[in-house]
C-alpha cells in the first residue's frame, strides 16, 4: 500500500485549524468541521494503521498463492484448492481401477475434505499468529449483511453432469462440493485415470462457475 506522507507540522496545521473553528459562528457548519477535526487521527494511531494495513495486505498477497491439498485414506485421489476453495485439480492414482465408481467418488470427496479441513487450519493459524490485525478491525455492517445473504441461500446446489453421464458434480452457493459421481458403469476401468482425472476436475469447476455466477447475483448491490 501507499502511505500517506504526513507533514512536519502535521499537528501544529491541526491545532490552527482548531482554534480557527472556535471563530466561526456557531451553527451546523461549525458543527460540522469540529466533527472532522475531531475526526483527524494522531500521527502515532496513523502509522499504527498504515503498518496494520501493509502487513494484512502481504499476508493476503501471500495467501493467494498457496495450494491446500488433501487425499483420502487410501491415497487414491488428490485434490487441491485455491485460498478461496476453488478446486485447482483433482489427480486420480492409477490404482483407481481397483475401486468401484462409488468408491472412485468418495475417494474424491474425502481428498475434497481433507484440502478444505487444510485451507481451513491455515487460515485460523493466521489469525493465531496475527491477533491484532483481527482486533483492529472496524465494525463491517455491509459484511455482515453479506454473510447473512449467503446463509440464507445455503441450500442451494449446483450442478454439472458431462454431456457423455461419465461423471457428475455438485456444489453450494460458495463452491464447496456437496456431491461427485461416476455414471457410466466401469469408468474407472474403461477409462484411463490421466482423463478420468481431468474430466472429474472439469466437471467439478463446472459446478463451481455456476455457482460463482449466482453468489455474484447474491452479493451484487
């Protein structure tokens, strides 16, 4: 971020412009800059700030590049997510034709749940280890009416199928996977793991972009 080059004679320009405040007339417009002057932060709560606001932005500049992984017990499929939940890839072992299509899919689901559970302890780790960036924060009105409106649509899925029934996926309103299928019966043995692979990411991103679209509409102004 930019700071803000604060003059020398920052307070003594602020303690002129009080007393000549004090000369106006009493009335709204006094009111109005006593309000602002009142206003006016102190050079020490500004660089508390602007340090607050440098290191909150190279936390998320960093964030936004790390990849969180997850696998399931039998290391049969791996998933990774983006800092927002957005699935990167979904990576399928070539042992996977041992298992049934359903078997194929909970694999999947429990990687899923195992990158979301490591995105999830990242981020709480960061507030562990960073508290005064939560504690500076500023009451949010407009965020919490946000979070409201996406809970009350926390029903709502999305889905994908692809146009051969080979595989189907489904999310909530925030891109989290609430449902993943193989269709057509052996697709894990009929089809090589490299395309199962790419056609289960696909068709979950799939998913996903339906219900970025429809999150867009629920935090659109």
């Amino acid at each position: 971020m930019d700071r803000i080059d604060i003059p020398e004679d920052y307070e003594d320009r602020v303690e002129a412009a009080r007393r000549a405040a004090a000369r106006l007339p009493a009335g709204a417009v006094r009111d109005g800059v006593d309000r602002a002057l009142a206003a006016a932060p102190s050079r020490a709560s500004y660089e508390q700030a602007a340090d607050l606001a440098e290191r909150a932005q190279a936390l998320t500049e960093e964030l936004a590049t790390r990849g969180f992984d997850g696998t399931d017990p039998g290391r049969f499929a791996w998933v990774r997510l983006d800092y927002l939940g957005r699935l990167v890839a979904i990576a399928l072992s070539p042992t996977v034709d041992r298992l049934s299509n359903r078997a194929a899919a909970d694999a999947v689901a429990a990687a899923w749940d195992g990158a979301e559970q490591s995105r999830s302890e990242h981020v709480l780790n960061l507030e562990r280890a960073h508290p005064d960036l939560l504690a500076g924060r500023l009451p949010d009105r407009r965020g919490d009416e946000l979070r409201d409106r996406i809970a009350a649509r926390a029903a709502d899925r999305f889905a994908h199928t692809t146009d051969d029934d080979l595989c189907a996926a489904e999310t909530d309103l925030q891109g989290r996977l609430t449902g993943f299928k193989f269709l057509v019966p052996n697709a894990t043995i009929d089809t090589e793991c490299e395309e199962l692979s790419a056609r289960a990411t696909a068709t979950v991103q799939a998913a996903q972009a339906k219900a970025r679209e429809a999150l867009a509409a629920v935090l659109a102004p």
